[in-house]
C-alpha cells in the first residue's frame, strides 16, 4: 500500500471525531509494520488522549521499528491538558512518521516534527495535504485568526426567495434537506439567527438527529427583545447566548441631558438582563455598529468562548449583515425546485445591494450535491 492509501485510513478515522473535538482538531493515526497495520485509532473529545497515542498504546510493543501515519502534525508543547504526543511516539520505538500537514497552531508549527528528528525518527510531511486541511478548515482558522469559521446556511427557491410577502416559510426544501442541516447542527459548535427569526419562527434551534448534541445557540438581539417565553431559553442547558447592545446614551436637548428616560431605559435593561441570565442564558454586551451588534466583535468574543465554528442560520437581514461584515467563510445553499415569485417575497440576502456588479460577492470552489429533489451548492468566500 501506498502512503496516500494510509493516510486516507488515518482521515476517514479522524471523521469520526467530527462536531466532538472542538476546539481541537480531528485526527487519526494509523500505525503499519511490514505493510500491515498493526494498530488505528482517533482523538474523540477535547481533553482526552490524542490519536497517536491512543494508537501507540494498542500497538504496544509492536511500535518498535514502524511507521506511524496521522494527518496533523504530532503536538509537542505542554500548555493542554494531555502530555505531547512528540514524548510517546519516541519512547515508542517508532521509526518513521509520515504528516499530511504542519500544525497551524503556533505552539507546534513545525516544532513536532523537529523533535521528532532530533530522537532520530525519519519523518515525512505533505502527504494528501489539501485533503488534511479541508477537513480541519474550521481549526485552522480558529488557532490562526483567533475566531470560528462561519458557515451560512440558506434554504431558499429557484428565485432567490426564503419566504412569501406574508413570511410563509414552511416549508422550501425538502424533509432530507432538513434532515442534512440536523446532521450540519450536529458537528457546529454554534448556530447563530437574528431576534428577527426568534419573534417569527421562536425555533428551538436544537439537533435532532439520533446521538446527536445541541450546539450552542447563538441569538443576535441589538435592543434585548428576546421574550422570556422564546424557545431557546426552555434548553437548560447553559449554552444559549444573547449578543445585543447597551441603550443609546441620552441624547442632548435644550435643558441638557435627558437622563430620567435614560435611566429608567438603562434599568429596565440590567433587569432583563438578570432574568436571562437566571434562566441560565449568557449575554454579551457587543460594540454598537449604527445601532446593531458589531458582528466581527461578536466573533472574537466567541472564539474566547472556545466556540470554534459557527452556522448562520438566519433571516435576510442578519445574513446581509454577516456579508458586509465580511465573518462568513463558507456558503451552503439549499434549492428548492420551486419559483415563488414577486418583488414582495423575501430575498435570501437584504440589505442593499453593490452599485457595480464587480463589487457582488464570489464563491470559489463551488461544488453541487442533490439532497433528496433540492440542491446544495457549497462554496467559500
């Protein structure tokens, strides 16, 4: 067998860590001596033992003198909670480790496989590559850019429309569109909508799929208009997080401030606030962009949060203000074989749109699947 064949063993195991890693990376380890694989495995949870030595302590023995294949870079720093995998793999006996990719992380990029070379072990990086950081695009950008990798997800007609004039919304795509998204939530760290889709739909934004895990459910609402009835407050689970604003400040007028509403304002404020909270919802206080939430700071305050990838799943609005914000990296549309019609329906993306065409958004990489009779076009920005 070839290295690629190998590798591709160790990235199908690293699959399976999939929605459970965050904010780590998926990874699979393939040990093989004499073309044979001796022993596999793959890093399940953030906080427990890594891929190769979860692999190195079923090879046991046998390690010594073989080749160990894992599509990241083994870690060597000390700042985590497990022991670097650099110290197993060469108290192991392994005689040669074969990369797919360098570590983005700035506490390895590099130094791993250094290490590695100092005890004496032949390594080799670069092997299926691309293929390695396609599947952990949202890490990269997370230990890279110190923020989560944005998904928007639109379900949508042939015309471009995600609701009549009168917001009938239900339903545009299929049931195994819908299905897909459940298994989309499931493996996300975060799904994000605007107040307007809580007031309209009041969604439980949860998974439902068998064995699946809710993720975090992310409510932008610039003036805390959340009723203490939503949905996603029912949870209980302490992963709701509302990102709003504070009140505009008083404003000036003749006799001086008017601080009285301002006050009663603020009050009212800090006491929806407390009830949120006591119903076990987090909010955070973002900057003020012309009145709304400054969603790239929204951004980095997630990625304090240790929240690695986040899905859009909003209406017109919050989606065109996620564009102009320029936080999505990817593009997942969902189309339904189906014409709505009207300049009273409701476009997939609001706002205003570009003077000149040269100034509309791109998608590369562009690829379409068939999900049941709907199609899914994915791409990046």
């Amino acid at each position: 067998m070839s290295d690629n064949l190998y590798m591709q063993k160790a990235l199908e195991l690293a699959i399976k860590g999939k929605g459970r890693t965050s904010p780590n990376p998926m990874v699979g380890a393939v040990i093989v001596k004499g073309e044979k694989i001796i022993a596999t495995d793959y890093h399940r949870k953030a906080g427990t033992p890594h891929a190769e030595v979860l692999a190195l302590k079923k090879a046991g023995k046998r390690a010594k003198g073989a080749t160990l294949y894992v599509n990241l870079e083994p870690c060597c720093h000390t700042d985590k909670k497990t022991p670097p995998c650099t110290k197993a793999i060469i108290q192991s006996g392994i005689k040669k480790v074969v990369i797919a990719m360098i570590d983005p992380n700035p506490k390895v990029s590099g130094m791993g496989l250094k290490e590695l070379r100092k005890a004496g072990i032949e390594t080799v990086s670069g092997v299926m590559e691309a293929e390695a950081k396609h599947l952990n695009e949202a890490f990269i950008k997370y230990i890279t850019k110190k923020e989560p990798f944005v998904i928007v997800k639109i379900a949508q007609s042939l015309d471009g429309k995600i609701a009549t004039a009168k917001c009938e919304s239900r339903w545009i795509t299929g049931e195994k569109a819908r299905e897909y998204v459940h298994r989309l939530r499931n493996e996300v760290d975060a799904i994000l909508v605007g107040i307007g889709t809580v007031k309209k739909d009041n969604p439980s934004l949860d998974c439902r799929i068998k064995g699946g895990r809710n993720p975090y459910r992310i409510i932008v609402d610039s003036r805390l208009d959340i009723s203490l009835n939503a949905k996603v407050l029912k949870h209980h689970d302490n992963k709701t997080i509302i990102a709003t604003i504070s009140p505009p400040s008083p404003s000036f007028s003749r006799g001086g401030f008017e601080t009285r509403p301002y006050k009663r304002e603020l009050m009212s404020y800090q006491k929806k606030i407390e009830k949120l909270q006591n119903m076990g919802a987090h909010v955070l206080t973002l900057k003020d962009k012309n009145g709304k939430v400054d969603l790239k700071s929204l951004m980095k305050k997630l990625a304090k949060l240790e929240i690695a990838s986040v899905m859009i799943e909003g209406g017109s609005s919050i989606n065109a203000s996620a564009l102009s914000s320029k936080v999505i990296d990817k593009v997942m549309l969902f189309i339904a074989p189906m014409i709505i019609g009207g300049t009273d329906a409701i476009s997939s993306i609001g706002g205003r749109s570009p003077v000149l065409l040269k100034n509309a958004f791109r998608l590369n990489d562009l690829q379409v699947k068939k999900i049941g009779d709907d199609l899914l076009l994915e791409g990046y920005l």
